[in-house]
C-alpha cells in the first residue's frame, strides 16, 4: 500500500514520499504534506541552484541557502530561478 499525501505544491491527493527526506522539522514537514512528483520536482530546481550558483553542498552557508529555498519551494509560493539562468534546449 502506498502513502498518499494532499500535496502543498501539486494541490492534488499525489503518492507520499517513502522516507524523510531532510533532517527536523522541515524534513517532516515535507514528508507531511509533499509527493514524490513534487520531491523530484525539488531535486531538479536545486540541482539547478547549486549549479548556477556554484554552490557547494557541504559549506554551511549553502546548506543554509539550499533549505531557505527548499522553505520557498514548497510552502511560499516557490523558490525563483536566477535571473541569468537560460533553459537548455
């Protein structure tokens, strides 16, 4: 049986993610109330950020970044791409 969730950023009854995906409060948060979809939806943004940004995930600061955007992404009406970031083709 799977787990479903009435998705924050989907707006629609979605399949549930299968494990906390991020340590606390936040990481709970999204396991209440984010899909899968939405999840894969976040990696794809973020590894976009890092890249554009060219952060590094294991520097606190970015880290910091990363959940202040993650906070966005799902719960504030989403997390915005760079200004200079160009779609690839």
């Amino acid at each position: 049986m799977t787990y479903t969730v009435n998705c924050v950023k989907l707006g629609k009854e979605a399949e549930g993610l299968k494990a906390l995906p991020y340590p606390g409060d936040l990481g709970a948060r999204i396991y209440k109330n984010v899909s899968q979809e939405a999840w894969n939806m976040w990696l794809s943004h973020q590894t976009m950020l890092i890249n554009e940004y060219r952060l590094s995930p294991i520097e606190p600061k970015a880290r910091s970044f990363l959940e202040e955007e993650m906070e966005k992404f799902f719960f504030e009406g989403g997390s915005e791409k760079p200004k200079e970031f160009v779609a690839p083709e």
